[in-house]
C-alpha cells in the first residue's frame, strides 16, 4: 500500500560525497512492528548509525522505496487448557467470534483461566513510502553524543527534528566543554566562567613552578597548637591568572559548518592556555617565565 505521509516527514539529503539520505519514519501502523528491510528500486538501503532507524542511504536517488515489516502472531482461536473440563459449556476449541461473545456477558471472566489463545505467524506487510520527497542538500545528520544543535526555523518546522541540522542556528555549551579540557591539563588550579565584575568569557588560574625549583620549609603542627621541629619542604609555586574572550553560543550556517568552528575555538583556546603554562623565572621571582625544554618538545612533537 502507499501512503502520504505527514507534511516534512518525507526528506532526503543529498549529501556531497554522492549519497543520498532518506528520512524513513516508522508508519504509525506498523509502531510495534519489526522492520525487516528498506529496499530503493529494489537495492538494499543501508541504515545510518545511531538515527534509531530513521535515516537510511542509497548510492543513487531512489524512484521507489520500499520496507516489510513483520507484524507479529495473531489469535486465530481458544482451545481448552485441560481437555478434562470439555462438555457442552466448554467446548475444547473456541473461535475468535464465539470467545468475544462469550467473554462479553456475565460470567465470562470464568473462560480466562479455561483456555490459552492458538494464534499463528502473519504474512510480512510491505509498506511503499510515497515519491513526494523533499530534497535539500548537506550531511547526515548529528550524533546524540555531539554537541547540541539550536537551529533557528520557520515556525512550521520547529518540531521537525530530523531537519534542525540542515538550518542556521547555533551550538550552545562551548564554555563547559573548554572548562572540561582545560581543566585536564597540567598545573591548571581554576577554571571557571568569569563572575561579576570580571571580563566575559574563562578565567583560568596556573600554579607552575620555578625553571630552577625553589622550595620552602614547612613545619608541622602539634595537636594544641604548638609549631614542631619536624615538618617537610614544599615546591614555591607561582600563580598565573588568564581571562579568555570565550562566547558560549557557537552559530553557524549549519551544523556541520558550526561544529568545524567549535573544534576550532576548542584547539585555539586550549593551545593559548598550554602555550601560558610555562616555568617561572627564578632571576625575576616569577614575574617573567622560561620554557620548559620538556614542554617544548611535547608541542613540536
């Protein structure tokens, strides 16, 4: 049977490497239902990862597309559980009229624990998506595990999901996702969005030692109070405080042009701040830095 489908939910993608990307959506009859093949002309379709059935792709542009779907058993009748208990009330075999007509009146609910359902394998039920597809070009759409996509659309489109990364919008969460970063790399103290009063965007604290390290004595204290003899050397640090001009909202035409500049700002800003993550200079007391011939090998490397 053919059906037309609800308006935006038949969609195509004509991607630039030459494939083309349909958007499939299960018919509302076929809900509980096994898809058990999507065939464009007759050639097996390919299913796109991680789009729960949704998308699938073609290596041309399909004419007819195709799916089967496996219904399920259905209840062909009711027999008696224990052939014992058969007489004129209760028959051994039931069909599926003579159950409803009997389970309808007083005293039916008896027959549920009388007899089990005989049910039997359905036909596969073939369902052919109608030709009317929209096609816009771009890529397949975003993982679940990317970043998140706010695309700016027509009112009438709003809910159409499968389309948002198609459309201008914007990528929010560039702040914690650089937090998270920078926050693995060495000697990073603090990193945290800027409070009020301070300049928008990251403020990040480094704690770096001395190029020739510098250590000072610290001695330990007893329980009332007293300072002890004993105690340990600890390395001077020094504090360097960054504050990065980072907006939150990554916008773009596209997903996919959004996402090649939030990879951008991620390696920029990270490499400005492993770039500051330097040692102190010992001849200024820390007001200057040296770097690290360790460092230094790390990054041409």
């Amino acid at each position: 049977m053919t059906k037309t489908l609800t308006d935006f939910e038949q969609y195509a993608v004509q991607h630039p490497d030459g494939r083309w990307l349909y958007h499939l959506p299960t018919p509302q009859e076929y809900r509980s239902a096994q898809r058990t093949s999507v065939l464009a002309d007759g050639e097996p379709m390919r299913e796109l990862p991680a789009t729960r059935g949704m998308w699938w792709s073609s290596d041309r542009p399909a004419h007819q597309i195709t799916a089967r779907f496996r219904v399920g058993r259905r209840v062909v009748g009711y027999r008696l559980r224990d052939l014992g208990a058969r007489s004129e009330r209760f028959p051994e075999k039931l069909s599926v009229d003579q159950w409803r007509e009997q389970t309808s009146g007083d005293g039916g609910e008896i027959l549920y624990g009388l007899y089990e359902s005989v049910t039997e394998d359905q036909a596969e039920q073939e369902y052919v998506y109608g030709a009317d597809f929209k096609v816009l070009g771009g890529v397949e759409p975003p993982s679940p595990d990317g970043p998140a996509w706010v695309a700016e659309l027509p009112h009438t489109l709003t809910q159409r999901t499968e389309y948002l990364h198609l459309f201008p919008g914007y990528m929010p969460g560039l702040l914690a996702a650089l937090t998270a970063q920078i926050k693995a790399l060495p000697h990073v103290e603090y990193c945290h969005t800027a409070r009020r009063g301070e300049p928008a965007g990251l403020k990040v604290t480094i704690k770096v030692p001395f190029h020739q390290p510098v250590s000072r004595w610290q001695p330990n204290i007893g329980a009332n109070g007293r300072v002890l003899k004993s105690g340990r050397s600890l390395p001077v640090m020094v504090r360097q405080t960054l504050h990065l001009p980072v907006l939150d909202l990554v916008p773009g035409p596209d997903y996919a042009s959004a996402l090649a500049k939030w990879h951008e700002l991620l390696e920029f800003w990270t490499r400005v701040v492993g770039e500051a993550n330097v040692r102190a200079c010992n001849t200024c007391e820390g007001t200057g830095h040296v770097l690290d011939v360790d460092d230094a090998a790390r990054r041409r490397s």
